[in-house]
C-alpha cells in the first residue's frame, strides 16, 4: 500500500503505541468517567484496528481474462482503459502547518498550566495536613500554642487590644 492511506495507517498506528492509557485510567476518580475512558479506548481500538485492516492492504488486482470470457473483450478493453486512467490525486497537507505553531504554544501554555497545577496542589495538600493537625490538637491546644503557629494573629489581637478595641 502506498500514499494518504499508508500515512493515515501508519500515524495511527505510532499514535496507539505512544498512548498510556493505564497512566491515564490511573488518574480518573468517579465511576462515570471510568465508564467513559472505557469507551474512548474500546472505540479508539475499533478505529485503529479498521485502518490497520482495511486501509493497510493493496486491492486485488482485476482479473481481465475472466470478465473477457464473460462479457466479451471490447467492452472489458474498454473498463480496463478506464480503469487504468484514473489517477487518484496525493493528499497535500496545507492544514498542518498552519496549525502545528499554534499547536506547539498551546503545549507549551499545557506545561506551564501542570507546574502551576502542580504546584498549587502541593500547596493546597499542605494546607489540608495542617487543618488536619490543628483538628485533632485544638481541644488540647492553648492559646499560646496557636499563637505560636500564627503570630500575624497574636500581633493583630495584641494591637486592638493596646488600642482599647473590644469590637464594638
């Protein structure tokens, strides 16, 4: 097979060997989205198996002998001329380069929005074992042990305080 179809076949196929669908089924939390990376992957499959079978293969060649015997070789001639002048245009691809810079930033706007992400879940994790901490501690806790957490209060209440603000 040669031409738009072999290229079709092969990126399809480069494309199905570069997926990491069990990294990304790693990352799915509910039920319903489980359901539907299940589909994606099924009909991505179904998909990717088509062009490996039907658009992998060269047609069989016309047996013209066979049609002569049967419907008389003028008229057969006259297909197989036909036939044989057809000619199937190459695909030219004019879209991808238009798109492939626009592409190429938004990947780079991607990485820079994971960091961030990242990041800020890190954060937000931190923050979630700290208020889990001051959970279980602030039965016990005094007022000095919170204070010595967070100093911008006790300097805050230390202010109204010497200011002779009782919040009324």
């Amino acid at each position: 097979m040669s031409g738009p179809g072999k290229k079709v076949v092969d990126v399809a196929f480069k494309a199905s060997k570069n997926i990491d669908w069990e990294g990304m089924a790693k990352l799915l939390v509910s039920d319903e989205a489980r359901k539907e990376f299940a589909t994606l992957r099924r009909t991505f499959d179904e998909v990717n198996s088509t062009l490996q079978t039907k658009f992998s293969q060269e047609p069989e060649p016309i047996n013209w002998e066979y049609y002569r015997k049967g419907i008389g070789s003028r008229l057969v001639d006259m297909y197989k001329e036909a036939y044989e002048s057809v000619e199937i245009p190459k695909f030219v691809d004019t879209v991808t380069p238009q798109y492939k810079p626009k592409f190429d930033a938004l990947l780079v706007e991607l990485k820079e929005a994971e960091e961030k992400s990242l990041k800020e879940s890190e954060r937000l994790e931190k923050e979630i074992a700290e208020v889990q901490e001051l959970k279980q501690k602030i039965s016990t806790m005094t007022a000095d042990e919170y204070f010595e957490k967070h100093p911008e209060l006790k300097k805050k209440f230390d202010d109204e305080i010497r200011n002779d603000y009782w919040g009324y």
